[in-house]
C-alpha cells in the first residue's frame, strides 16, 4: 500500500501497532523530564521562498515548534536546528532565516548544516514543564475552547495563492506564539494541542486520543477579522477557510470549566466529531499529509 | 557571498559571531541536563536508495546520532524522528526503516511525518551524560586516540560506486555504536568527538577548539582488514581513504594519559595539524558541505 492511500494517520498507527514509535502523533514527546518536540519544513510542501522571506522562514520554524510547546504547557529552553541548504545559497539568506529562527527568544543551542537540492529545516524544541495535559484526557462534559480567531493564516495562503494583496499574509506568515497561555491552560485543561490541521481535523484528533464525542458549534468559532473579506473575494465560505484549512497555531484545549477562552464546542460520551451550523451537520475535513499536496 | 565559497564551517563561524546560534559545530548541546544531538539525513547527499535497503537507512540514521551521544559520553533515552517521504512511498518500506531506526535499542518517542518531492530525515537523539567532554578541552601533552580503525566506510562507498561487491559495503551501510566506549572515555578525556569528517578535518575541528596543534602520525592509524584491497584495486592511496573521507564513526580522544585504544597522536602547544607519514608533513583534507559534492 502506498503513503498516498494509507494517509500520514494511518502510517503512524501501523506504526505504532508494530511497537516502532510511541506516541509520534502527539505534539510532543516527554524525554528524562523534557518536553521535546520536532517539526520538518520542505520547500514547496510548507513553503516557497517567492512567497516568504528567509528571516520569515526562519520565525516560522521556530514558532511552528513552539506552538507544539504551548499546547505541552512548556517554557521552551532551546531549539536545535537542521539546515539544509543548496551550495549557491546566499550566506546573507542564511544569517536572515536565523536571525528569524531567535526572534521568539530562545536561544539556537546547536544542530546540523548540511547541503541538499532542495531547502529544508527541521528545528526540535526542548522545553520544562510542570504537567503535560496530551490529548487523550479529554472526558464528557468538558468544554472545548480556542486561544484566539481562526482563518487568518488560511485567508493570508489564499491571498498569496491569488494575488490579492490581503494584510492577511502576514498571519501566514508569522503565527502567533501562544507559550504563557499554554502555560495557564495548562494547569487544568484535560487535552490540550495546537490548531495545524485545522480545528476540524484537529477536535478529530483529540476525540480518538480521548474516547470521547467532540460536538462543535462552528457558528461559535471566532474568526479572524479581514478573512471574511478574502473569502468573499474567492466565493469561498469564511467558516470553512477558518476550521478547514490549518496552520493557525491557535490552542484547542479540553476544560472542565469554561475559561478566558472562546468556548467553541464540548466533549460527550461517545466517539467521533460532530460539526454543527445553524444547529444542522456540516461535513468539513482538515489536513492531512500524503493524501493531498498543499502550496 | 554563496555558501560555496564560504563553507559550511565559515558559514558557522559566521552565524555564532552573530550570536545566532550556540556552538552548533559541536557533536552535543546540552540542554536542561540533557544531551541533544541532531543530523539530518537527505538523499543524493547522505544515501542513495539504490545503495541502501530502508531498514540500513533508518539504521545509519539512529547511529550517527548515537554516534554524537557517543562522543558527550552519554547514555541515550530516545530518539525524535521528522521524516520527509513522497506520497507514492510504500507503507511496507516505511516500516522498514523504523525497523531500523529501532535496531539499536533506543526508542522512537516522537517526531513528524512530512510529504517532500526527494526523501529526508532528521534525527534527534536525547541522552544524560555525567560529563560531556566536548571539544575544546584538549591540552598540551595529551595523547590522541581512536577507538577502532578506520576506512571500512570509505571502502564501502567506493566500492559501491564502482560496483566491486566489496564486504565492506555493510560498513557503509551500518556504522558501529561506540557508546560503552564513549561513556568510558568520558571519565578522562579532555576532549572528544566522533569521526564523521575524516580524520584529518576532525583532527583539525579538535585542535581548533581546544586552540592546541595536533600531530598526528598516519602510520600509526589503525587501517580496517579489506580497505587495502579496495584501495589497490582502485589504484588509491588505503590511508588516504582511512583519514581523508570520513563516516567512520569511531570515536577520537584527547587524553591525559595512553588508554587501550589506538594512539595516533598527540596534543602540542600551538595551533593547527600536523599529518605525518613516514616522518614527514603529508597533506589531507577531510568533508565539508556546500565546498564539494559526495555520493
């Protein structure tokens, strides 16, 4: 069977079935008392460099990383990065994208340089935390908030793809960092991850981990102002760009109370997710690798 | 300025005189207590498919970060594996090179799966070591030695690339793990790193960092049994290839004192190696990326 067909999910349960890797679907891994986390960026499946400048490249990588800290309740303690790069790279290019890789603030403690046809990074973050809610201790009855609007990163691609010049563009950009809200939602969230995939295939997510029923009032769901603009533009549906697409970097945290937080949905006894509008089913999936290329 | 003229090593020089990044050039940054390596691995550069089986492929990944842990005298806890594959990669080859990302006996605790047009992986090994060398500790007087004899992957590779069916080939393929010998090491060395440039550009990282001269006797280095045949076959200098080409993945040590390892020089006052062979100076460069191009 080939990638294509088996989708990124079920690679990582085979794998897991066979005993290979532990927990690789989770945000991130907990190692001799470090929350670690990694994430590979590809030129051309996370990035084109006539779309981003290195220093944003750089910024990125870090904050994707990051974000995988947040939804740990982590305070990051370093990133280690590996380059590769294309011999005719310019060394200017190259001190830009780490200038962007230590514009969050922590520190580039060490990592790997090495030549390749085509760019990529992977930066691990390494990150302390007093307790980790992962995302499969989610139980009926809790509430599923969101750390901020949705859409913008998914508005800014669209913008980029069509040329419309939106101030969106830069969200996709440069996510936000979410560290200190992690780090409170941390203390008494049952599940909590970070939105990559899109909240439809992310809920998706933490429901299997959890056992439980995710319902989501996607009339609830704040989306980000000026996406509703873009998706006018496109004849396309804002609610969708905003749960559908992904790269929000967001937090979607499972709560026994509500909290600070705009509550988006709850968790039920059951399996499964169900996305309403207008009180009705809607059918919306998110993003998931080797099933469809993006960019 | 491109990276290929700059080098990969002016590249680093560079980025840490900018405060960018923190001793990246070393094997190990340590981090919250732990030891943190990481390498990526890209196809055309690091491997070949058509010279390598998946399973070897995640093998070698594991071990040449082991191989960096090693060299921190650490005792490894896990590893975090990105991996970048097509979507038309088969499942079943996939599971094969976490098989062997697994054959060493540390476990694969997380990481990420990506869709990229030309294969990747990026490997993080996380270890706790009591005392991490490092490489710039190394003083006047002290001893150097290697913990095996080189040339074995050398030989391999050429014997690959020009199709000899040598049963060194493996070698290539399957770099020892030297982490007993490493955590030994530790105890005593005052500095250490693990040969995966050649000795000769290794020697030289060492002697730089530790602002020593490094002499090192060529006839005194340990030639693996089959590199001479290789060597003659190709009508190729055997210590050429033993200290010049690299991937070996033994370990070379400055010691205050001889150990039961090979000595193959020593530590002087001053800067800069010293290659002799038969008594006399001999020229020898080891890798560096972006300057040249390998496989």
């Amino acid at each position: 069977m080939r990638l294509s067909e088996l989708g990124e999910l079920g690679l990582l349960r085979e794998l897991e079935r066979r005993g290979l890797v532990d927990r690789i679907a989770d945000d991130a891994a907990v190692v001799g008392g470090l929350v670690v986390t990694q994430d590979a960026l590809v030129e051309d499946v996370h990035f084109r460099l006539d779309w981003t400048s290195w220093r944003d490249l750089g910024y990125k990588a870090a904050a994707v990383n990051l974000s995988d800290l947040a939804a740990s309740g982590a305070e990051p303690l370093g990133l280690v990065v590996s380059l590769g790069l294309r011999a005719e790279t310019k060394a200017g290019d190259v001190i830009e994208l780490y200038e962007g890789l230590n514009e969050p603030g922590v520190p580039v403690v060490g990592g790997d340089t090495t030549t390749a046809g085509s760019p990529l990074l992977s930066v691990t973050a390494l990150g302390r935390s007093d307790r980790v809610p992962g995302r499969g201790g989610a139980r009926p009855g809790d509430v599923l908030v969101v750390t901020g609007p949705l859409g913008a990163s998914a508005a800014g691609f669209l913008s980029l793809e069509n040329g419309l010049g939106s101030p969106l563009e830069s969200a996709h950009r440069r996510p936000p960092l979410r560290l200190v809200e992690g780090r409170e939602l941390a203390r008494h969230a049952h599940a909590m991850l970070d939105l990559s995939d899109g909240l439809a295939a992310d809920v998706g997510h933490l429901a299997e981990r959890s056992g439980v029923r995710c319902v989501v009032d996607l009339d609830a769901v704040p989306v980000a102002p000026g996406v509703e603009e873009v998706a006018n533009r496109l004849g396309r549906d804002a609610v969708e760009m905003a749960c559908g697409f992904g790269e929000d970097y967001e937090l979607l945290a499972a709560l026994p109370e509500p909290a600070a937080h705009a509550v988006v949905g709850r968790c039920e006894v059951g399996s499964g997710v169900d996305l309403l509008r207008g009180g009705a089913p809607f059918a919306l999936s998110g993003w998931e690798h080797f099933r469809a290329g993006r960019v």
